[in-house]
C-alpha cells in the first residue's frame, strides 16, 4: 500500500508484475480490459466510417513528386520490415506454443530464429521510419505537405516501435529473453475469446506491457491517419477493360494497324 501511495495507482498497476497486483483493480480492467475493446471497436468502427464517409480521403497522400532519393531508401526498408514485423507478431502471438512443440519446433529454435529475423525486420522498420522522418522534415515540400495527424502518427509509430524492439534487443543482451508466448500472446488471444485473463499480461515485464498499451493506442487512431491504405490493394486492375487511346491524326503511320486496333469512322 505505501507503494500505492508514492507511484499513484495507475504506475504501480503498470510497475506490479506476478503475484504483487490484482488483477480484477479497477486501474489493471481499465488498462487491460477496457482498452483493448475500446480500440478494437474504434478499429473496426473507424474503418467503415472513413471507407463509408471519405473514400477520397482513403489515400496516403503521396509526397514522391517532393523528393525521390530519401524516399526510395526509406519507405522499402521501412514497408519490408514492417511486413516482416507483423508476420512475426501474427505468427508469434495467434500460434500457441503447443502448436509449434507439436510439429517438432523447439523452443529454442522458435526463439533463435524469432529473435533473429525479427531484430533485423526491426532495425529495418526503425532505419527506414527514422528515413522516413527525416525526409519528412528535411525537404521543403514535404514538410509544409505533412499534417498534425502526421505528426501524432509518427510519434505512436516510433514509440511502438522502439518499445518493442528496445524491450526484445535489451532482454537478449542482458542474457534474459522474456518467453511472451507464455504471458502475453494468450492474454491476446483471451481478449478474442471475450474473457480476458488479466493475470497473465501482468505477469509480463513493464516493456512488454508499455509495448502493449502504445499498440492499442495506435490501433485507435489508425482509422484516421493515412495508415488506412494498408487495406488498400488494385484488385479492380485485374478485371476493369482497356484503356484505349486513339490518334487525331488521319495517317497512324505506315504500318497497317493490328486487328482490334482499326481506326473508328
């Protein structure tokens, strides 16, 4: 309780790990309960209305007539890691442990390859994000085309960013890779299951759950950044007809023109 009265209740129900917090407080639902529903909601919500509402805003309102050279190092180092980055979060936290043990995978084999790969996905999203930025604040015309949804876009990307990737890079380094697959992932998975077991996100070391938080808060305003165009494909390239372009010129050259392409009287 003097912890309590020092930190206030919402650090400590971030600091408490394990057995020293309660799970049913009222700060650990709100954190870990009410948040993830909230933003989900705002998720699913946000989408149809912006797809309802602004298709013509659904746009990541290229800045590439601006300045190409930055551009072409950042944004594929920053959208390769990226993929990467949350393939491996799909795959790490939707996939049980018992699954992998299953199909021969030991932990200590998931662990090295996951470690692996997604250290070098991360430092390329890093890299490419902070290219990105730089770019972003650097060059003239990009700056005064950059909005204050940018802005905020930005700093929930790089703090997600960086908590993730400080979190995992620092537990290797010090010789104590935390196992989120035990903790973290089946506390994702309960939210799903639609009844979530705070106990298991508290049992997490505080990088983890500060990683957790600033996802949840960047899923909530994802609908209303330019982030909306991940959900963007040219699937209507595969079956919309031709374009055709036609001469004002009465000689199209000496050639006779290809069946199909005769000029209309």
């Amino acid at each position: 309780m003097t912890g309590l009265a020092i930190t206030g209740p919402a650090i400590s129900g971030l600091r408490a790990t394990g057995g020293g917090a309660d799970p049913s407080s009222a700060v650990n639902v709100i954190l870990w309960v009410a948040v993830p529903y909230i933003s989900i909601a705002i998720f699913v919500v946000g989408h149809y209305w912006r797809y309802r509402y602004d298709k013509f805003g659904w746009t990541t309102r290229s800045s590439q007539l601006y300045e190409g050279r930055l551009l072409r190092l950042g944004s594929p180092l920053f959208h390769f890691g990226i993929l990467l980055v949350a393939l491996g979060h799909i795959g790490g936290i939707l996939i049980p442990e018992s699954w992998t043990s299953a199909v021969g995978i030991s932990e200590t084999a998931y662990h090295a390859a996951a470690v692996t790969l997604g250290t070098i996905a991360g430092f390329c999203t890093l890299i490419g994000a902070t290219i990105l930025i730089y770019r972003r604040r650097t060059v003239g015309p990009v700056f005064s085309a950059t909005t204050r949804n940018d802005k905020i876009m930005y700093v929930l990307l790089m703090a997600t960013i960086l908590l993730g990737l400080g979190t995992t890079v620092l537990g290797n380094l010090t010789g104590h890779p935390y196992d989120y697959r035990l903790t973290v992932a089946p506390w994702f998975r309960s939210i799903f299951y639609l009844h979530p077991d705070t106990a298991l996100i508290l049992k997490a070391p505080i990088g983890f759950r500060l990683h957790v938080l600033a996802a949840w808060v960047l899923f909530a305003f994802w609908p209303f950044s330019r982030l909306v165009h991940v959900f963007s494909a040219p699937l209507g390239y595969l079956t919309r007809p031709y374009i055709v372009y036609r001469s004002r010129d009465p000689q199209l050259g000496s050639r006779a023109p290809r069946r199909g392409w005769e000029r209309v009287q």
